[in-house]
C-alpha cells in the first residue's frame, strides 16, 4: 500500500495577502485530485519514505508556478511538479504564495 500525505501550511500566505478562502481551498481540492493517482506510480522502494516541500503561486493563465522547492528524492519533485503542471486555478489571485508539504511512504 502506497500513502500520500499532503501538509498544507496556507494560514501564512493569508495572513499577509488576505486572500478569499475559496481560492485557497480550490487550489488545496484541485492538489488533493491531481495526485489521487499517484501512489501507484511512487519511485520509491517498499518502506521507503520521501518529502517535498513546495512554494508555488498561480500565475495569470491560472497555472500552477512552483517558486521553490525542498525535496528527498529528485524524481519525487519531478513527479509532484508534472501533476502539478496539470493544474488549471479558475479563481485567480494576485501575489498570493502558497505553501505544502508533501510526504510520500510506500508500503
């Protein structure tokens, strides 16, 4: 069994921007359904473990842009970043940067 648990920490990005909550929880639902699928697809080995933190905002096409990223397997954070390449935001806010932790087990 594989499992993914995604950690958002977005209290901070509307403590300065003050950002509507429902593009905040838009981008977390659209997150959590681009990456349903890919616990079968994890480059790790059995009782391997794997995290990749991300700063990332949406741009004016509604597109996810990753500004940084913090990872422990490269080819997770290439992974995560093509599912999340896939991602289009209908609620499009200025200058707001948010932020996840994504850690990866597979079992």
């Amino acid at each position: 069994m594989n499992t993914l648990i995604i950690t958002a920490a977005l209290a901070l990005s509307t403590l300065f921007h003050g950002e509507p909550p429902t593009s905040k929880s838009e981008v977390k639902q659209k997150i959590e359904h681009s990456l349903s699928a890919i616990e079968r697809n994890l480059p790790l080995e059995v009782n391997q473990n794997g995290l990749v933190r991300v700063s990332l905002k949406v741009d004016e096409n509604g597109k996810l842009q990753i500004l940084e990223a913090d990872y422990s397997h490269e080819e997770l954070k290439n992974l995560l970043a093509d599912r999340l390449a896939l991602i289009t935001i209908d609620n499009k806010t200025d200058d707001v940067v948010y932020y996840y932790e994504f850690r990866f087990e597979k079992h």
